[in-house]
C-alpha cells in the first residue's frame, strides 16, 4: 500500500475501461489523480468515486491531440495538485478495421492524432515538471499489436507500434533526468473499446469472444 504516496499522477483516458482501473488503483495506493478524457459525466464519475472513498481526484476535459489543451491541462494540474510526477497515456481509439486499401486518410489521420500524437504531446508537457521534481514515470499503454501483427485494425497496430518504439527513445533520452519511460502491452481485456470493436465485427459477440481468446492464446506462447 502507498506505493505512489503523495505522487501527483495523470491519467489520459480515464473515465473507461483501463483507464478507469488504473485511476482507481493508483489513489488506493496513495496518489493524488487528475482523470482526464473527453467523457465528462463518466470522467466526473471517476473523480467522485476516489473522493467518496477518501482519496484525492479532479476531473479535466482533455483531448489529447491539442496541443493548447495538454500543455493548459498540466499547468491546471500543477496548480491543483501539484507537477505531475506520474503520467499514463492510456487515450487511445482502435480506428477503422479495414484492409489498407480501403482505409482512408481521415481514419488514418484520426487513431494517429490520438494513439501517437496525444502520447507524443502528453510527455512533451510532463518532462519539465519531472525534472523539476527530480524524476517521474511515464507509463505508455500499447498492446499485444505493438509487438505482433495481425490482418486487422492496420492505423490501430501501425499506432501501437510506434508507442512502443517511442518509449524506447525516450526512456533512453530522459534517463540521466530521473525520468522512467516504459510501454505497457496488454492482450485482448472486455473493455468498452475492445466490445465496440467486437459489435462491429459481423459475428456474435461470444463468437467475437472466442475468437479474441484463441489471439490472446497463440500470443502468450509467442517468444519476443
């Protein structure tokens, strides 16, 4: 318990799914959070469940891929609560399922703006707090198709991808600051986004279900 005690820590994507868990589990262990997503009444939500149960936690509106927002958004947390001294990019979309072919520039355009540009502009924004501190952790969600491929969701893989390459650079970069980069790579977990891409699927959703289980399985005996 308090792992993080008195930690100020970010969380990008915060009102659903691993976000939400990830908000939670870090005020149990001792963290003041600052929740942020473009769900409000969700976001809110959780902000007001860590506060009933005796935590501390605001909720910001905070599109990821504007940069004006991000760089407003830290300055904002840093006057509430504190610099940032944890930052999860967990916003994140899954985009179009289509071949390449068929995808268009708009929605490639749009899993990047969010999935690799908001990363990019949330750790761009964090750093300067982090050093002041003398040290941080950023903590990049990817996935199990940051390090496999598969023939589907191609801007979704092509994303994740660069978030693990992107951890790497940085991580080497921000070292001698004190500053810990890594990339997390979570397999198929029923999130609302992994069940939104499953009712788009064409098949059931159990179908969907056992299809997903075989990926994650074949996935797990992969060597890295």
């Amino acid at each position: 318990m308090n792992r993080v005690k008195n930690k100020i820590a970010l969380v990008t994507g915060g009102a659903l799914g691993l976000g939400r868990a990830t908000c939670l589990l870090l005020a149990r262990e001792g963290a003041r959070v600052a929740v942020t997503d473009v769900r409000d009444e969700e976001g809110r939500a959780v902000a007001e469940e860590i506060n009933r149960a005796g935590g501390t936690a605001r909720y910001w509106h905070l599109e990821v891929a504007d940069e004006a927002q991000v760089k407003s958004t830290f300055a904002q947390v840093a006057t509430a609560l504190g610099p940032v001294n944890v930052l999860v990019n967990n916003a994140g979309i899954a985009g179009a399922n289509k071949p390449t072919d068929q995808v268009t520039v708009e929605e490639w355009d749009r899993v990047m703006n969010v999935n690799v540009k908001g990363v990019f502009l949330c750790t761009k924004h964090a750093i300067a707090g982090m050093r002041q501190a003398g040290g941080g952790s950023i903590i990049n969600l990817s996935s199990i198709y940051g390090l496999v491929g598969a023939p589907d969701v191609p801007p979704y893989h092509a994303s994740k991808g660069a978030v693990r390459l992107m951890s790497k650079t940085d991580a080497l970069l921000f070292a001698k600051d004190g500053i810990r980069v890594n990339s997390i790579h979570p397999g198929y977990i029923w999130t609302p986004m992994v069940e939104g891409v499953g009712q788009g699927s064409g098949v059931s959703l159990e179908d969907f279900r056992k299809q997903v289980g075989a990926v994650v399985q074949v996935c797990a005996r992969k060597p890295f």
